[in-house]
C-alpha cells in the first residue's frame, strides 16, 4: 500500500531555475519545488546551466545567465548551481551532451554523497540521459517532468538526440506531463506511453480585492503575456485587431508584456496597421508587476497553437480577467467554452475577429459572468498545493516500484 502522506526526501535536478522567487524565466519549476516543500518533503535542489566562450554570453538562452539568489528560497533546503561548457545554437551537440552528462553526473554525486535521496525528479529531457544514468547505478527511483513540446526539431530528432531521450525517457520510473496535448509527443520522445502521468501546474491564490472594472463606455483592456515566439500567435492577434480597428465601435487597447525573437517583427506589424496609439509593447516586466496589469484588464488573449498547459490563463482566470485560449491546446483542459472562457480556432484571423467583436462593441454584462465563473474554478482547482499533491502520488508510486519506504518516513501534517 502507498502510504501517499509520508515525507519524501527529494533531489531535483534541473537546467531551468529562477534567479529568484518572482524571476524569469521557468518562475513554474522554483513554484513546484516549493510547493512540494510545502507539503511536508525535504526538496534539494541542483541547477545546470551553461558557461558560454567569452565573448558571446550575450548570445546565451535567457536561463543561462545571471546567478541564483538561494536565499529567497527558504522553503527550499539547498540550491546548488553547477555550469558546464556549452556553445550557443548548439554547436557541437555531442561534445555539450558529454559535458553537461559530467557535470549533472559530479553535483548530483556530491549531493547524494551529503545526504541519499529517496526519488530523483528531472525537470526536461534534457538531463534524462545522465540522470537515468546515475539513479540505475546507486538503485534510485527517477521521475522526469516534460513542460512543453520543444519546436527545435534538429535538437531532438538528429544527431543520435531521438536514441539517446528515447533510452533514457523510456527508462524512467514515471515520466509527468503539465497537460495532455503533451501526452503524444511524450509517447514518440520515450518510445512508451504507459508510464506517463499527468500532473498540472498551479497558481498562486491572486489578491483577495475586486478587479478594476470600467464602464461599458470605456475602451475594452486587452492584455497577452507570453515569450515572443512565432507559435504565440501574437501576429494573428494583431491582424485581428487590425479589423476589428476599422469598425467605429471598436473601444480597445491591447498590452503585450514578454520579450523574444519575434519582438521587432511584431513591432513593424503594430506600425504598418496604423496601430500604435492601440497596441503597447511593454517589454519584460517582473511576475508582480505582470499580474497587476492584468488584475487591471478585462480580457487576457493568447492565441497560442503550442501550448502544452499555459500557466499564465489561469494566472489571468484567477485575477478576474476572460480569458481566450485555442483549441486543443493546454488551456482547453480548463477553459471550458462560454462558461468558463473563451476557445478559437488555432492560427484562425477570422476566428479571432468574430470572438473579439462582441467583447469590444456589445455589452459586457454576459462575459463578465463567464470571467466570474472561470475566477472560481482558477482558484479552487488549481492552486499550486494541489499540483504537489498531485505530483506526491506520483513520486510515491515510483519509490514504491524501487524499495520499501524508510520505517523512520514521517508523515505530513
């Protein structure tokens, strides 16, 4: 029997970790190991992040820069970061596989060393070679953790990539996902599909004040905060927009918070529409900051067609704001059409426009019932103590697939 209460003693081991609490970027994998702390597990924590050549550290991923500040972390028990020479692009793959396979391989030696784990839980694909690795040679139980559908196709499927996750992904013990719509390309990555578990993000419980809501006769708020990718659908948006710009009733402004390759791109678009007085490209702005802005909007729109869950609907759902989702994506397990917000077709200009018309020129009083219910269920369902609940049963079931739990397990209150 799982004794699905007992205190676990857990090492996470990733290459993704906010500087601190409310950093960018993956703010999401510090939530969920202080959440799980919070629950009652001793959580440890090792980071992997790249050392790029001097010289081109400007070109480095965004969650490879800077150094952690572990002490904001309190529930967090230890934070260590370790680097390993990487080159950006992905230059010389095979040689950066090698490195960081050493260097995850000596910090989690040396953790395990100060004090033996029950579970290793992996955040991306990215470290499950190693980390399956090491947990096959001292006898440990490994879960593995997939946060999206990563896009770079030369990354996973050339170059030996797709043998290499497939043995190590296939090996777990469980493998999680953060929706559904990941559960296929989770199934091609391992080579299996019945170990895989799902198991949601969370939100923090927003501030308990009423949202900022204008009269009708006052310009609609619009709001998108995501990483400036192609695949947020941010260009459609505008162009929808742009339509809906020559009808004279149209009362809106849109704010896109984030930052990306896509930026300069989006701002030409915004230009050539004539929409610069509508559309406020705000940048990257921290976590508090970017839920006060959409505690201060009325609709929260991302037509994002990659999205494996989308912590940031339910951020805006339990602020108060409607929010609009695309079908089929991560944000449909929880955004129920018409009762609890808004689906559109995926890359649909058209359907944009005809959800968007009615919230910008008709009365608001239908959809605001809508943006009530979904607060509801963003705050009762999905906060981020159920995701470590969630999360517990799972680390259970695969130290139960290994040993018997210590006879000294406490138990959480």
């Amino acid at each position: 029997m799982i004794i699905s209460d007992a205190s676990l003693d857990i090492l996470m081991l990733t290459p993704w970790f906010p500087n601190r609490p409310d950093g960018w970027p993956s703010r999401f994998v510090a939530d969920s190991a202080r959440a799980l702390a919070r629950r009652g597990h001793r959580v440890r924590v090792g980071v992997l992040r790249g050392l790029t050549p001097a010289g081109t550290a400007r070109f480095a991923s965004p969650e490879h820069r800077g150094e952690i500040e572990a002490a904001r972390f309190p529930e967090i028990e230890e934070i260590r970061l370790a680097r390993y020479p990487t080159l950006p692009g992905g230059l010389m793959r095979k040689l950066t596989n090698r490195t960081l396979d050493r260097a995850l391989t000596a910090l989690a030696d040396e953790m395990i060393a100060a004090r033996r784990p029950d579970v290793i839980l992996i955040q991306t694909e990215t470290l499950a070679p190693a980390a399956q690795s090491l947990a096959a040679r001292l006898g440990l139980p490994v879960v593995g953790v997939l946060h999206g559908e990563n896009s770079n196709w030369r990354y996973l499927w050339t170059n030996g990539q797709a043998e290499r996750f497939r043995d190590a992904l296939g090996g777990l013990d469980r493998l999680v996902v953060v929706g559904e719509p990941l559960r296929r390309f989770a199934t091609d990555l391992s080579g299996r599909g019945d170990h895989i578990e799902v198991v949601w993000n969370g939100v923090d419980p927003a501030p308990d004040r009423p949202p900022l809501r204008l009269p009708d006769e006052a310009p609609l708020r619009l709001v998108s905060v995501a990483n400036l990718h192609p695949a947020k659908g941010l260009k459609l948006l505008i162009a929808a927009l742009g339509r809906l710009a020559r009808e004279a009733d149209a009362r809106w402004h849109l704010t896109i918070i984030g930052d990306g390759p896509e930026r300069a791109n989006l701002a030409a678009q915004i230009a050539r529409q004539g929409l610069g007085d509508r559309i406020t490209l705000a940048g990257q702005k921290p976590h508090e900051d970017v839920l006060a802005t959409i505690g201060q909007s009325d609709v929260f729109v991302l037509p994002s067609w990659r999205e494996a869950f989308g912590i940031v609907y339910l951020e805006a759902m339990a602020a108060g704001a409607l929010c609009i989702g695309v079908e089929d994506q991560g944000p449909a397990q929880f955004l129920r059409h018409g009762e609890t917000g808004y689906l559109v077709a995926p890359r649909s200009v058209g359907a944009l426009v005809e959800t968007l018309r009615p919230l910008v020129t008709g009365p608001r009083a239908e959809w605001r019932q809508i943006a009530r219910a979904g607060t509801r269920f963003a705050r009762d369902h999905t906060s981020w103590d159920a995701h470590a609940r969630a999360l517990s049963e799972v680390l259970h079931v695969a130290c139960a697939r290994v040993a018997p739990y210590p006879q000294e397990a406490r138990l959480v209150g």
